[in-house]
C-alpha cells in the first residue's frame, strides 16, 4: 500500500521546496518504501471542507515559502493533523505556521499572529528577526532523551537557514510551558525545535533538513518522518 504525503504550500521551485521532493525520495531508498507525495495550496485549504481534501493523506509537511497565498488554510492543516495525529514535519514557515496554530487553537490567543501577514503588534507570536537566519548554516544544540536527540543519536547537530521570521521572544513562555517540548535551540538558547508531546511524530524546526539530504545520506529526522508516514 502506497502512503502519501500532503506537503503544505504555495509551490514556486525555490531551493527550501525543491528539495522536498528529493529528500523523500531519499529516505524512500534507504528505508525500502515508495511514500507519494502531493502539494496542496494553501488557498484549497481555506474552506470548510479542507477536512475531506486532507483525509486521504497518511502525512503532512508544512512546508517553507512563507507568506502563502492563505494563513489560515496553512493553519488548517498543521490542526487537523495534531488533532487527528497524522505524522506532521513543520519545517522553515512550517515551524512559524505551527506557532500560530498552537497559539490560536490551544493557548488561547485567538488572535496570534504573523509579521508577514498582519502588522498587529500585540498579537504578534511570529515576528521579523533583528538578525537575518537566511543563508546561515548554525549548530542546533539537541536536548538529551529529546525525540529529535534519538533521531539524530547526538547532542548536536548543524542546521541550513532560509528565514527572516521567528517566535517573538515575547512570546516563547507559551511554548516553555506547554505540550511542546523544546529539543533544539541554538548558542543563545533561541528556540529551533520544537516537538509535541503524546502524538506519533509531530516536529516543527527553524532550520530546513532537506537541503542537506543525499541518496547517500538522507537526512535523519526525514527519514525517521517518512518511516513513521509507513508505520
């Protein structure tokens, strides 16, 4: 049986979402699968009915590419599979869009928001870095018995940046004292992983694993998403 992936965004062939594909099938090879994959627009998802365009799908990855056509259908998404506990990788905007997801539909800030998409200040969970990430490569600093220091099976590892945006440190109480646990931050403590507690695998990271992916060393966090996808 063939499982398939619904990757979350407006596709325009940047280097972040090119990659997407080639990482699976990456992590396809070593594992034996042959996962599919599909790209939804988010504007498909802003309706009432984006619960029956996402059933078929045995995975979900938000992908990079902020800001999308639609918010709130990129936010449908990452909530119908923490709800439904569909295996979900946040990855770049997918990280920011899980932000605001959690923040609406769980913290109780209904009117959380993105800098690229409001320019409500009060409200604003994801908002514009004083210091760029985007170009960077930086060591991710992984918490001991963390999911993703058994995935990488090491306390530290690199990560490749393309974002301008991140948690508005305002901000970051709501998910130090939440269902999230922070597995990965940087040399400054700023969070770059972020991964829910009692789901079968539910990640969101700052960085972008799928750029460094290859047939010869597919990256460990996808390959670990893919083997969740088919378990």
């Amino acid at each position: 049986m063939t499982r398939t992936i619904g990757i979350i965004g407006d596709f325009h062939n940047s280097i972040t979402q090119s990659t997407i594909a080639d990482s699976i099938n990456h992590s396809n090879r070593l594992l034996g699968f042959d996962t599919a994959f599909t790209w939804i627009d988010t504007e498909q998802l802003d309706s009432d009915n984006y619960m029956d365009i996402l059933n078929g799908f045995d995975g979900i990855w938000s992908a990079p590419g902020g800001p999308f056509n639609s918010l709130d259908g990129a936010i449908n998404a990452i909530r119908y599979a923490r709800e439904n506990r569909i295996p979900h990788l946040g990855t770049c905007a997918g990280y920011q869009h899980t932000i605001i997801e959690y923040a609406r539909n769980v913290s109780g800030f209904k009117n959380a928001q993105h800098a690229e998409y409001s320019s409500d200040l009060d409200n604003q969970f994801i908002s514009k870095m004083s210091c760029s990430l985007k170009g960077t490569k930086d060591k991710v600093i992984l918490v001991k018995d963390s999911i993703a220091q058994r995935i990488y099976n090491s306390s530290e590892i690199e990560g490749d940046y393309f974002c301008s945006y991140g948690l508005n440190n305002d901000f970051k109480f709501v998910f130090e004292h939440s269902d999230f646990v922070v597995s990965g931050f940087d040399k400054d403590n700023a969070i770059r992983i972020l991964e829910l507690r009692n789901h079968p695998f539910f990640i969101a990271t700052v960085f972008v694993p799928q750029v460094d992916s290859t047939f010869e060393k597919p990256n460990k966090l996808i390959t670990e998403f893919v083997r969740i996808v088919n378990s």
